[in-house]
C-alpha cells in the first residue's frame, strides 16, 4: 500500500508541467494579436514650453512654446514605431530695449522613430528626419534666415495618470539639426495627451 501511494506520488511530482518561460510564450505569440494595453494606432500631443540654441548660428537662442504630435503603431508589447512632428517656437527682440519688437521663430522637424516601454509607465524614443528653422529678421535685425538639414531626436517620458483608453504624462525632448550655418538644438518639456 505504501510502495503504491510512493509511486503515484513519484509519478504526478514527474508529470508537473515546468514553469512557462517568458521568452518562449512571447515568440509563440509573435504573430497573434496583442493583449497589451496598447494594441493598434497610438495617438500622443503634448504641449509646453521649449527652447532653441544654435551653435555656430548666430544670434539663434531663445524660449517660448513647444509641442510634439506623435502618430504610432505598436510593434511589439514594448515597442512603437512613430511618425512625428515636433515644433518649439521661441521669441526674441532684435534689439534689448522696451521698445524693440519681439519677433517668433519656428523650429520643426518630422521624423520617423521608435519609442519604447521601459516598464508599463516609464519610455524612450529615438528618431530620424528632416529639421527646418526660420527666424524672423535674425541676420542684423534686418532679413530672416531659414535653415534646413537632417535632424534626429532624444526623448523621455512617463505616463503618470492611466485610464482605460488613454494617459496623461510628462516627456522632455531633444531635436539636433545639422545645417549649413552650424548645429542647431531644440529642447522641449511637455505635458501630453496619450490615447490608444
């Protein structure tokens, strides 16, 4: 009786399915739909405030507002593919006096990247594109001054309120663009609207 019940014990303890592997499951499912929390097209607007450097450039520097329009398609549970627009749109007076007139400039670059999931909250995101600035009577207070070349983007950002269908969050960002007067840097920090 006791070699019996020995030997059933032996023979379910060696018919115990292992513990799934993660890697395993996640290749399995690498063609079905996802359950992820983003599945499909993701939507992501922010708004804020920015700033812009030139370095060889000159008289290129100056804050004012920034915004970033993100349109992704999942990829992967922890991976976009995005296409992007971000702008900052700093003001600057040609002359420091109360009386000089502020004047907007526009900096824009539509890039195609990636972003992705450090964890279900916390990301990263890196792109490519085309980058193009124009300042408003820059060149000795007198003519304007537009620029083009290629750009790429750095950014972060963290989703802080989650809700079924969509997030809001804070991202900073990054843009570099190489032109024919120097290297021009636009920086971002946003709040954004996440819906997926």
């Amino acid at each position: 009786m006791r070699a019996a019940a020995l030997l059933l014990l032996a023979s379910s303890v060696a018919s115990a399915d292992p513990k799934p592997d993660r890697a395993v499951g996640s290749a399995g499912n690498a063609n079905l739909e996802s359950e992820a929390h983003r599945r499909g097209i993701v939507l992501q607007a922010g708004l804020g405030g920015g700033l812009v450097l030139g370095f060889g450039i000159a008289g290129v520097v100056g804050n004012g507002a920034s915004g970033s329009f993100r349109l992704g398609r999942v990829a992967t549970e922890s991976s976009l593919v995005t296409l992007e627009l971000d702008l900052v749109t700093p003001r600057h007076a040609v002359a420091a006096t109360d009386s000089s007139d502020t004047y907007t400039d526009q900096s824009a670059t539509f890039m195609l990247g990636g972003q992705f999931y450090l964890n279900q909250a916390a990301w990263v995101r890196l792109a490519g594109g085309l980058g193009v600035y124009h300042g408003d009577h820059r060149d000795m207070g007198i003519a304007d001054v537009d620029l083009v070349g290629p750009a790429g983007a750095f950014g972060a950002g963290i989703e802080v309120v989650r809700f079924a269908h969509w997030a809001l969050g804070l991202e900073m960002f990054t843009v570099g663009m190489i032109n024919k007067d120097g290297l021009m840097s636009s920086t971002g920090f946003l709040i954004d609207a996440i819906l997926y």
